[in-house]
C-alpha cells in the first residue's frame, strides 16, 4: 500500500509514472532491454532526452533562446558552477539572503568573487522577505541571485524581482513546475530534480544563450555551461535513467493539464493546510502570510514535547515525513505537485484529531 509521503525531497512521486516505469523497467518499448542499459548516444536514448527537453520547454514556455541542460552534481553544485560561469576572472555579484539554501549559495560563491548581500530576511528572523524597496543593488554586480522557495524555512516568493538589464538568476529546487513562471523574466533558472522534477541524481538548467562562454578560465571542462550546451549536456555520460523519469514526469504534467492544473491544485491544497493551522491552538506557521511556501509548510505544536507522539500518530496512519528540518526542529509538510489533495485532507484530519486529544 502506497502512503502520503510528505517528504522535502526526494520527494513522493506519481504513482502512475512509477507504474509505467515498472511495466518497461526490463523491455522499453519492446527492445528487450531497459533504459538503464542503452547507449546515452543511442537513438532511442536520444529520442527519450529530446523528448524530456521539449516537454520541459512546452509546460514552462522556454523561449527558443534559452538552453535547458540536464546536468548532474545537484542543486550544490550550482552554487559554485554559477560564480564559476557569470561572474568572470575578478567579478561581484549581488545575492539575497532568505535562509538556509541562499547562504549556503552565497557561502559557496564567496570562493570566487566578491559577493554582496544585498538584502537579508535576517531582520525579520527570517519569517519573512525584504521588500524590493531595502534592496541594495550594486552597479558592478554580474548577476542577482536569489531562492524563489527556501524549502527548509518555508518562505517563498510570490514576486519576481526586478534587475534591470542584470541577469536573475533564481534557485528554483522546490518551487519549479509548481505552477506558470515567466522564463524571460530569468539569465538563468536552475533545480534539483528530486521534488517537482524527478529523482534524484539530476539538476536542470535553463540559462539564456548569451550567458554561455563566458567561464572563468580556470573551470572545469564539465562545469563550463557552453561545453554541455554544445554536447546536448552529454559531454560525458549523463544520468540517463533520472533524465528518463523525468522526461515520464513532464508528460504526466502535460496530462493533468500542466502548470495552470497544477497552480489551481497546489493553491487548494496550501489553502487548505495553512487555514487549519491558522484556526488552531496548539499549530503555529511564523511566516508572514504574502511569504508563505506553497511547496513547504513548516508548522510547530505549541509544546515539543507532542512533537514526538504527534509523528508517531501521523505514521500509523500513513503519513510519513512530516518531521522538519533538524535545524529548525518542529514539523514540515511538504506538499509537491505528486502529492495530492486527499494527502492533505487526511493530514487535516489527523491534525484536528490529535489536537483534540492532545490541546
Ligand atoms: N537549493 C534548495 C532550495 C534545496 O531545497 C536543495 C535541497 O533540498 C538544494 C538547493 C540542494 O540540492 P541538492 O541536494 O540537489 O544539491
């Protein structure tokens, strides 16, 4: 028996598209032999990628001069490929800082340039975002990064910064796909497959062409985003069963009725999980309303002590990962595209049950 998994990644997936990779696990379209096992260069691997990559550009509408690479390193691997291909042999760049994941971005980026902070939620604990208006933008900046989710705090931008003719340049591991985003709004979008993407193992870049070129001449041939632009990410040999899956994935986005589905589905769905910890006692969400994370919803039981009873519960009846962050503690539902409505209904429910015991 399947149950709701509210896992921040890797996160739950369609159970349908697990059905389908299983029926062709071992004979992929009647060529006795699974995916895993054919040549990245094959024709029919290369159907599998071209496939992946168009779906991906029709549910997000990728403008023709955008690149979509599948690469592999994580979203980790960003923080340093990003200052090592925009910001040039002595470069700054302008990041903000919204918690766990930025600073980790940040910190990383720090090895290779000057970085300034521009903005920090710090001030407000980080329960919520600065306002564009406390920005403080450097004129010399290569590029303006920031996380659209924080998937740990729980804070998510439902705004898109404005840069001028800088490139943004936006970590987007738990928030893409999760509903319509303006591509051409972006120098360059990246995210870690294991949430709305896929499985683990692969992270996606869409980096507008005229990014490409420009590396450090001290960065590696595999990092350099014009090298894997050239090779059709394929410079060496890609991941190709997580690049398949996903490719599984964005059809079955197409089928539900892609991003505006999705929107009106994680809508609900968030809806419906912060109103019931809103009407509690014994739950609390510290975010600042307009800031909250449609994708991650952390909450806290008014006393830790119920936080272990409180999991206990949720597992017997087939909830699962719902403890947060071990460096926030408390609770976190994350709530991707593959998990559905009937998931937070039945963790509505659970919550009004415990709280009736236990507030
Ligand atoms: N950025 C964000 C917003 C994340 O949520 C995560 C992982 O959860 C990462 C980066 C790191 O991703 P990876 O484990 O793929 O390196």
């Amino acid at each position: 028996k399947r149950m709701f998994n509210f896992c921040a990644g890797p996160a739950a997936l369609p159970e349908a598209v697990l059905q389908k990779a299983q029926a062709e696990l071992l004979d992929w379209q009647g060529r006795g032999l699974s995916v895993m096992e054919m040549s990245h260069r094959s024709a029919e691997f290369t159907s599998v990628a071209e496939r992946a990559e168009q779906d991906l550009r029709d549910l997000l509408s990728i403008p023709s001069d955008y690149r979509v690479l599948f690469l592999q390193g994580g979203a980790s691997q960003q923080f340093a490929q990003i200052p090592l291909n925009l910001l040039g042999e002595d470069g700054s760049a302008d990041y903000i800082d919204t918690g766990i994941w930025s600073r980790k971005a940040i910190e990383e980026a720090s090895r290779y340039g000057h970085i300034n902070v521009a903005a920090s939620a710090k001030e407000y604990d980080y329960f919520a975002i600065p306002g564009q208006n406390q920005w403080q933008l450097s004129d010399e900046a290569a590029y303006v990064h920031y996380t659209p989710n924080e998937t740990i705090g729980g804070l998510e931008f439902n705004w898109i910064p404005e840069v001028g003719d800088k490139p943004l340049v936006a970590d987007m591991s738990s928030t893409i796909l999760s509903r319509p985003i303006d591509v051409s709004r972006f120098g360059l979008i990246y995210a870690g497959a294991q949430k709305n993407i896929g499985p683990s193992g692969l992270v996606v870049v869409i980096v507008r062409e005229d990014l490409l070129g420009k590396a450090h001449s001290k960065c590696p041939t595999m990092l350099d985003y014009r090298v894997a632009a050239d090779n059709g990410s394929m410079y060496n040999t890609p991941p190709t069963f997580a690049w398949y899956l996903s490719g599984l994935i964005f059809q079955w986005l197409k089928e539900q009725g892609g991003l505006e589905a999705m929107e009106r589905a994680n809508d609900a769905k968030q809806r419906k999980l912060y109103a019931a910890i809103d009407a509690s006692e014994l739950y609390t969400n510290p975010i600042n309303v307009a800031d909250r994370s449609w994708m991650n919803v952390p909450f806290r039981l008014a006393d830790d002590r119920l936080d272990k009873p409180f999991l206990a519960g949720a597992e017997e009846r087939g909830l699962l990962n719902l403890k947060g962050h071990r460096s926030v503690g408390g609770m976190r539902a994350s709530i991707y595209n593959a998990v559905p409505e009937a998931a937070v209904d039945a963790l509505v429910a659970y919550m009004a049950e415990f709280e009736k015991q236990h507030g």
